[in-house]
C-alpha cells in the first residue's frame, strides 16, 4: 500500500500531521511577515531596518534546533 502523502513526510521527522501543520504554518506566516517589512523598508529605509535578518536568524536558529534534535524513531540505534 502507498504511502499517505499527508503524514509521510510528517511521519519520515517524527511529528503527527497536526504538529507539523503547526510548525510549518508558524515558519511560513513570520516569512510572510518578515518579507512584508522587507518590502515596507525598501520603500522607507527607516523602518525595520532589522526586522528581515532579525527574523531569518530566529528562524534558521529554531529550525537547526529541531534538526539537530535527535529522533529516535528515524535512526534507531540498531
């Protein structure tokens, strides 16, 4: 039988479809905000003038977190 398309790749980093619906949306709306002051600053350079990098650390530094993060289920010490 196939796999589901909605819970392999979920299921391939150990979370439920739900906990990464969660996690993925966070990531994609502080993106689309950090994109919106990026396009805000363009046009006033006064404005977030760090809001774009401050976001992208934040985010690159809580996605290596949960890389680095073992699981157990995805590389069994066997």
């Amino acid at each position: 039988m196939a796999d589901n398309p909605f819970t392999k790749h979920p299921r391939e980093i150990g979370e439920a479809y739900g906990e990464h619906l969660v996690h993925a949306s966070g990531f994609g709306f502080k993106m689309i905000g950090a994109g919106l002051a990026c396009i805000v600053h363009g046009i006033f350079p006064f404005l977030f003038v760090n809001t774009g990098s401050n976001v992208i650390r934040r985010l690159h530094g809580g996605l290596t977190k949960r890389a680095d993060a073992p699981n157990w289920e995805r590389h069994p010490i066997i």
